[in-house]
C-alpha cells in the first residue's frame, strides 16, 4: 500500500484513504483502516481535511521497497528463468524480507541495471524513482502512428501474458493499422494483429523514432525527444536521475567553446554534460513550430 501512496503523490493525485483503496482494488470500506496505518507507521501525515502527504520516513521506505522490487524481478528473470507474467506476486513478497544492504549486494550482483523486466526504471539507493514520459497505447493509437513500447504494466498477470505472448514486451516497435471503436489493429513485425483498447490501457508508449541520433551532434536551439540511453547500468541511472528519461523533451542551450560540455535544458532544468555522456544518449530532433 505503501508504494501505491508513492506512485499516487508522485503522478499529483489527491492523497487519500478512498484513493488509495480504489487503486489497489480494495473496498471503500476499509478507507479509513489502510489510512490509519500508514498514519501509526508515520509513513503519512493526514491533515483536517483527510488529505494525506508522505512523510520523509515514508518516501525513503517506499523508494527502498520499489528498489528491491524491481531488482528482484530483474533476478528472477535473468538468472531463475522465470517468465514475466510470473515474478510479480514473488517480488512483492521477497522485497519485505530485504535490508537496505542486502539490497545493495543485489544490486551489485546483478551489475547496477537500470531497468526491470518489464521497463520501469530501477533507481539507485536514496534516489527518486524517475517517471518515463509515456503515454498510454490506449490514447495514442491512432491509425498510421509509429511506437515503441517502454514499458507493461505488472498486473494483471494473465493480461500481461497474453500481451507477452502477442509479442508486445519494452523495447518493441509498433504500427497501428486501424482503430475500431474497442479495437486496435497493431502491425508487429509482418504480423497484423488484433488488441483491446482495454488491453491497450495497460501498454505505455512512445513515439517510434524516424532517425535516432547522438545527442552531442546538435546544434544549439535544437528540440529533441530521449529515445534510448545506451551504457552500462551505473551510467543509464545517472542519466535517467539527471532527467534524460525516454520519451523527455531536451533544447541544446550551448556549447563550450571547445565543445565540451554541453548545456541542455530537461525537465525545467539546465544539466551540463560531458561529450562523451551525450553521445550514449540517442534522441530524435523534433519540429520546431
């Protein structure tokens, strides 16, 4: 419940026992008992209004457990051979029996990776958790549009087999072919097929790119979109912490007069890279209008 209380104040939503208890599928009559423990945990604070805010102590808990999650979904996988659709419910039970160190010794076992199975981001020990800049394939799929899938949700788990077995997993480009009013026809591959718009809610996307190419190739004044960071695990994590998330919007600022760094403006922010950083971030330049 806790992490659902993350990912509710993180999206900007209204933080409360009913909001809460909707998104993980509960009755409204236990509204007040799920608010009432975090409330005991100290892990939220709730004002006279019933709104409720997380408290540091409930950040640092709720970031720690959607690391160990992700990791131990990222084991599973790689070296237990699970399937995907199955490592969900086994990460959320192993991630309550971890310490922050042996987190850690996870994490290092595995090589610092950047992401989990199913595309969201693993973050680094004390980070936030970035949010990719997606949207849902439910919205976006209109006919003729190019996409690539970031990432699937993790419940539930006999839709995002049947999704898997399709052929829809992070990293997969798409074409829609048509809309219906509750279908979407998906062109994957040489393959036409058929997917709900229901489905299709739970499949998070963006914009295929026509020409992807190194962010340091640019000059300055160029609006571009984040496609892909290449690199190891330790590297993608830096980037994704600094705002060069998949799907984000980057300007050119400017250059150092031998080139190096490069300011670049992301999320609000100015972020200076090195040369070398920005060449592992592949973007597409977008139309100035």
């Amino acid at each position: 419940m806790l992490k659902i209380a993350y990912a509710l104040q993180e999206s900007g939503y209204a933080l409360n026992g009913k909001e809460l208890v909707r998104s993980a599928g509960l009755p409204q009559s236990l509204s007040r008992e799920v608010a009432g423990v975090l409330i005991a945990f100290k892990w939220v604070e709730e004002n006279a209004q019933g709104v409720m805010r997380l408290t540091k102590a409930g950040e640092a808990r709720a970031r720690e457990l959607i690391r160990a999650h992700r990791l131990w979904e990222r084991y599973l996988v790689d070296r237990k051979g699970m399937p995907l659709e199955g490592i969900h419910a086994e990460a959320d039970r192993r991630e309550h029996e971890m310490t922050p160190q042996e987190t850690k010794s996870l994490d290092i076992e595995l090589g610092y990776p950047a992401w989990d199975p199913h595309g969201h981001v693993i973050p680094a020990h004390g980070r936030r958790v970035p949010s990719l800049e997606t949207r849902r394939l439910s919205e976006v799929g209109i006919r003729g549009s190019r996409l690539r899938i970031l990432f699937l949700d993790d419940e539930p788990a006999p839709l995002l087999a049947q999704l898997i077995t399709m052929g829809l997993k992070p990293g997969v480009e798409i074409e829609i072919i048509n809309r219906e009013f509750d279908i979407l026809q998906l062109k994957l591959d040489k393959k036409v097929i058929p997917l709900a718009i229901s489905a299709a809610n739970h499949v998070s996307v963006i914009p295929a790119p026509a020409l992807a190419v190194q962010l340091d190739e640019l000059p300055m004044g160029s609006r571009v979109r984040v496609v892909e960071i290449e690199g190891s695990g330790k590297h993608q994590r830096r980037m994704l912490d600094m705002g060069f998330v998949p799907g984000s919007e980057v300007t050119v600022i400017r250059k150092a007069p031998l080139g190096d760094p490069i300011e670049y403006r992301v999320k609000g922010t100015a972020v200076a890279l090195r040369q070398k950083d920005a060449r592992s971030i592949l973007v597409e330049e977008l139309e100035i209008g």
